[in-house]
C-alpha cells in the first residue's frame, strides 16, 4: 500500500479575513425624508413670506427719510466746517485790523509827542532881539 499524504505548509502568519457586510437603505431612507422636510419648509418658507404692498411702500419711504437724512447731516457737516473756516479768517483778519490800528494810534502818538517837544522847546527859547 502506498500511503498517499498531502502536503502542507505551515506559516506563522494567520491568513487575512475580510469580512463584508452589506448596508441597509435605512439611512438612505432616512437621508431622502429629511431633504423632503427641509423642502416643504422652504416652499411654505417663500409662499408666506407676508409682505404686503404697504409694507414694501413702507419700507421705501424709510429708505428715503434716511437717505434724506444722510444727505442733511452731510450737508449740516460741510456748513459747518465752512463756518468754522469763516470765523476764523474773520478772527484772523479781526487781529491784523487791531494791530494796524494800534501801529497807526502808535505812530500819532509819536507824532503828537514830537509836535508838543517841539512846541516845548519853542516857548522856552527866547526869540532873538532885533
């Protein structure tokens, strides 16, 4: 008899297994109702939006005012730079006028002092006989 035997090879290694589980369509089912939710609320989001034409009318008359009051301040602004630049200048001019005017007042004073120095002199000294 011959024996017959099959060879085998022993390795250290564990074969690899893999093991594959099929999904369920749970979570596709559950993916689909939440994107059906969030539709039906966007389409009842946009159908009853509740703007009315008064109120769109409304809302462009207070664009307006506050446009209108924009403008205003903007233009209360550049009226009162130009007052401040006014009032100064006329402070400005109001100084040189004060100084011109003491310098003048100087000057007669000097000149009203040398009329009377020499008036001064003139009644002290004799005239000469002749």
């Amino acid at each position: 008899m011959s024996d017959q035997y099959e060879r085998t090879t022993v390795t250290s290694t564990p074969e690899r297994v893999i093991i594959r589980e099929r999904s369920s369509g749970a979570g596709w089912w559950v993916a689909a109702l939440v994107a059906v939710i969030a539709l039906v609320g966007v389409v009842i989001f946009m159908s009853n939006s509740g703007t009315t034409p008064n109120e769109l009318q409304n809302a462009r008359d207070q664009g307006a005012a506050e446009a209108n009051l924009a403008t205003a301040t903007q233009n209360a602004q550049a009226a009162a730079t130009t007052a401040a630049q006014s009032a100064q200048n006329a402070a400005a001019n109001a100084a040189s006028a004060t100084e011109s005017a003491a310098s003048a007042a100087a000057a007669r004073t000097d000149q009203v002092l040398d009329d009377a120095s020499k008036a001064a002199s003139d009644a002290v000294t004799p005239e000469p006989e002749r």
